[in-house]
C-alpha cells in the first residue's frame, strides 16, 4: 500500500511475499534517485520480516548513489544494536553493509538509552539534518517505509498508547503495555509530512486491520490508517 500526498493513495496486492518484497525495493530505488537529482534524499526505515527481504533486494539495484542518501528509522525498540530485535541491526545486516553508504550518513536511533533520552536525542539529530524548523513545521522525508501490525499499529504507534496524541514533538518515547515495553517512535507530525510513505503488509493476520484501512465507514479505525500525508 501506497499513500503519496502528491497522488492518489494506490494499493498493490502480490501473490507472494518475495514479489512485494521485489516491487517494494524497486520502488524505493526509483524515489531515492528522483530525489538525488537536486539533493540529498532522507529514507526512513522500518523493522520485521518483509522489509528484510526488500533491504536484500534493494542492496542489489544499480545506479543508486548511497552517498547521498541520508537513512533514518521510524521507531525502535529499547534495545542495544547488536540485538537480534534491533531494527537498526537488522538494517545493517541486510542493507548497509552492503552498499556504499558513509556512516555519517546513518541516523540510528539509540535503543540501549533511557527511552526519552534516546527520543530527545533522536529529535536532535533530525535537527541537525532538516535544520531547526519553526514550531508547527517537520521534517519532509523523502521515503518512508512503514509496516502495519497485526493490531493495526504502525512505527511504534500501538493502539490505546500516548504518543497517538502527540502533536508538537518529532520523535518520542512510547509505553507500549501490550508488550510490557517502551518504544521509540517517530511521531504522526512527521510521519505525515514524508513526501512518499510505502506501507508494507504480509500474511493473513494483517487482513483485519487493512479492512479497517480501506473499509468505508469503519468506527474503529486502526493507527496506521491516521497516517495520511497531505
């Protein structure tokens, strides 16, 4: 599923698991190049099993400048990088050690601090990159790969959780009782403001919540159908 604010939202259904994975990364390829053509390009990334296979794929396209790509991620969890359950880790294993990215170019979040500090952290960096934007402003990714749990939950935007409120601030720490753990995640401001956002949904236990996505007039919408950039 695709939502792109500067065309209609457009949903791309595949037999199988490893030709979404195909389509995804060459989608991806596609953007990062458009937007290198004037500047550096921002790629968000996101955690689990489909992206994995789409990272493998996308590490093996041609013509794509890494040195201008600048990568960044839309949640991570309270973990160290070298732990199986890191987002970052597992980015590294399957796309960056394998392309010609400078590692000033990779933004990871710090999952082994303190939640909140890693947020407030995190929010800094993207500062640094995107400037020190005025209050009401956020920063404008170039691509953002996202992917939708079972519950509907998309980043670290789980159900029932606070950051679903947050309207100010870039990046924060989530309490996520399902998983008695916190979070970090970048919040809907910034989610909504990605120039291009690629959702990626595989298996039969996303079916539930990408009904209540496209289903007209459902009461209880799911998290990751508030991301919408306009």
């Amino acid at each position: 599923m695709i939502r792109n604010p500067e065309a209609r939202p457009e949903a791309q259904i595949f037999r199988t698991v490893a030709q979404a994975q195909e389509a995804a990364a060459h989608i991806v390829a596609d953007a990062v190049r458009a937007a290198e053509r004037d500047r550096p390009c921002s790629l968000s990334l996101s955690g689990g099993s489909t992206p994995r296979g789409m990272h493998e794929v996308l590490a093996g396209i041609p013509g794509i400048d890494w040195s201008r790509v600048h990568v960044f991620w839309g949640d991570e969890r309270t973990v160290p990088p070298d732990d199986p359950q890191s987002n970052y880790g597992m980015a590294r294993e399957t796309l960056l050690s394998r392309v010609a990215i400078p590692e000033e170019n990779i933004h990871r979040m710090h999952g082994e601090l303190d939640p909140h500090e890693a947020a407030s952290q995190y929010e800094a960096e993207l500062r640094g990159v995107f400037g020190d934007l005025p209050d009401g402003e956020f920063p404008r990714l170039d691509v953002d790969i996202l992917g939708i749990g079972a519950d509907g939950h998309t980043a670290s935007l789980f159900p029932g959780t606070t950051a679903l409120d947050e309207r100010a601030r870039w990046v924060v720490a989530n309490w996520v009782p399902q998983q008695d753990t916190w979070r970090i995640t970048l919040t809907y401001p910034v989610l909504n403001s990605a120039r291009l956002t690629l959702f990626l949904a595989t298996g039969a236990d996303k079916a539930d919540p990408l009904f209540r996505i496209f289903a007209p007039d459902v009461a209880d919408r799911p998290p990751s159908w508030r991301v919408q950039p306009a």
